[in-house]
C-alpha cells in the first residue's frame, strides 16, 4: 500500500539520552495529529522539545507533522501512514490503532488515561452575541445558522454531538429529548467540514451565526484578535484528548525511545503550560488554569456510558444521530 501524502513542517530538533543513559539515534520523529492542536505544536512545543533536550549532545532529529481529522488521520495511520506518534481528538481513534495492532493496548495505561490536554465543547457565536444564543435550544431556532463538522471525519464533531446528547440526557439542556433536539440543530447547519478547524475557520470568515467547537478553538482565535466570542452552554461535556505511542511504526523506525519521551514531555508542567496558553485545559494538577469558566453541569463520556455505549446510542448506522439527520429534513 503507497503511504497517504503527509503535509510536512520540518524542525531541527536534539534528540535526548532516556534515563539509562543510552544515547537515542538521530532521525526523523512523524506526528500524525488532528487539526486543533497544530499552532501549539508548531509554534511552542517542538521548538521547546528541542530547546530542552539541546545539552543532550545527540544526534539532531526532525519532525514531520501531519494534522487532519482526527478520525481521517487514525485511519490514515491505520492504512499506512507510518507516524512515530498521534495526537487525536478523542480515545476511539487511537483504539483503532490498537485493533490494526499499531499500538500497544497499554497506552492508556498512566496517570493520566493516555491524555494530554482537555476541553469543553462550547458555542463560538459573533462578537455581541448578535443571536442571543445561551444555550443548545437556541440553536435551534429558526434563522439561527449553524457550523458542525461531520462525526464521519472529526473527532470534533463526535464530541460536539455527545455534548447535545448528553446535555439533553441528563436533563440541563432545556430539552429532555435529545433526537429533537439534535434534529432541530442539525437542521440548521448550513456547512459540515471535515474537521473542527475548517469548521471554525468557515465561522471567521463569516459563515454562519454560530458554531459548535471546542473552547480552545475560540480563545486562538480572540488571542489572535479574531472579533468571535463564545457562550458556555449550561451543560456540556469535558473532552478529552489522548496521544500515543505508534509502536509498530517506531520499532520499525529505531524511534521507540524519542517517541514516548515526547508523549512524556507533553505533560511536563511547561508544556501543559503551553497548551493552557493556547487555550487549553490541563490534564497535569497545578498547573494556572485563571480565566476558565466554570460550567454549571459539567459531564465526561463516562457519565454517558463511555465510548462504546455512545457508538451503540449514538454514533451507529441507524442510531440517535442518523434518525435526527434524517428528521432533519432536506
């Protein structure tokens, strides 16, 4: 099988001697990430990797990065693009992983479950809330345009819905019936993008009166002086984002020993530092989080029955989200 084209950005990196005292070869360390992390890693993280390692006296290593999806990439690595390292939008992707036998069925086995960073899935809306949009009933309402991208493509997507769903489940949404709820919504989206960063870059460059995202998403885009803003809804879910290690890939590599000490980097304080800059929430305790807000009913996929449940309730042919798409209309 010819391996998947892979946008690339090069970095001169120093790779580090682990903590026997082995030298690492030098190389080229591949990231497969989806597309929300992508100005963290570029701008902050891989400078900073290197920068950190740089008294090691190793060999320089470079970084190739490649950022979609966060279901295309797992299955572009499934299918043969041979990354030493993903970082995904949620646990489900890189369990395809383990079931291609790409990665060891230990990965989530830490501290941390296998994650690095954390979020909430909140509504962008226009500077001045223009539409009066509070919460998810809103955005059903008529003359109210939507951006969501497709669960067929985004992990995004998948936790956008798991949040309506789980919302109008437990009774905070305004609504106790999620299929009308999620039906009124999905018929007022008027793009679905293949991932969470095209969705929110279709919703900077005007489209649509709101769209549903990650609140890190949005706080890039006012750091960088978008004129967008953002509503909590009154509940809604934490996300969760997983990195592993592609084992598979990193023997055939020689980069085993890089590539999970970079997954071990990423949740040094200073680099979950980093991300909390770049807007998201830490998985590492102690690290400042001033200036989140607090949600009123906060739930996790555990409080939904984990993964599996919601692929059976939700996200399977024929389940709650196909019937809603379908009652959506034409």
């Amino acid at each position: 099988m010819s391996r998947p084209t892979v946008a690339l950005a090069l970095f001169a990196l120093t790779a580090f001697a682990p903590a026997c005292g082995r030298k690492t070869d030098g190389g080229t360390l591949v990231l497969a990430a989806y597309t929300t992390p992508r100005e963290v890693f570029a701008r902050s993280l891989l400078p900073a990797f290197a920068a950190a390692r740089a008294q090691s006296g190793a060999q320089p290593v470079a970084f190739e990065e490649s950022y979609q999806g966060s279901g295309a990439q797992s299955r572009a690595v499934a299918d043969g693009l041979e990354a030493d390292v993903v970082a995904l939008s949620l646990a489900p992707d890189v369990d395809r992983l383990v079931t291609a036998g790409l990665v060891d069925a230990t990965w989530d086995d830490d501290a941390h479950g296998g994650m690095i960073t954390r979020s909430i899935v909140v509504i962008a809306v226009r500077a001045g809330n223009p539409k009066g949009i509070h919460d998810w009933t809103d955005l059903a309402r008529d003359g109210v345009e939507v951006l969501t991208p497709n669960v067929r493509t985004s992990g995004g997507a998948m936790w956008n819905i798991a949040a309506i769903h789980g919302a109008a489940s437990r009774g905070k949404a305004g609504s106790d019936d999620a299929e009308t709820l999620l039906a009124g919504i999905l018929g007022n989206v008027v793009v679905m993008d293949k991932g969470a960063r095209d969705s929110l870059v279709n919703f900077e460059n005007g489209v649509g009166d709101a769209a549903i995202t990650y609140e890190n998403e949005v706080l890039l885009s006012k750091k960088e002086g978008k004129p967008i803003d953002y509503v909590v809804p009154s509940s809604t879910i934490l996300i969760e984002n997983p990195a592993a290690v592609v084992h598979t890939y990193a023997k055939k590599r020689g980069t085993v020993e890089l590539a999970q000490a970079f997954v071990d980097f990423l949740r040094e304080p200073a680099s979950q530092k980093a991300f909390v800059e770049y807007g998201f929430r830490p998985v590492v305790d102690g690290v400042p989080t001033e200036g989140f807000p607090v949600v009123q009913d906060l739930f996790t996929v555990r409080d939904l029955g984990g993964w599996e449940q919601l692929d059976t309730d939700l996200f399977a042919k024929g389940a709650l989200y196909d019937r809603a798409l379908e009652r959506k209309g034409p």
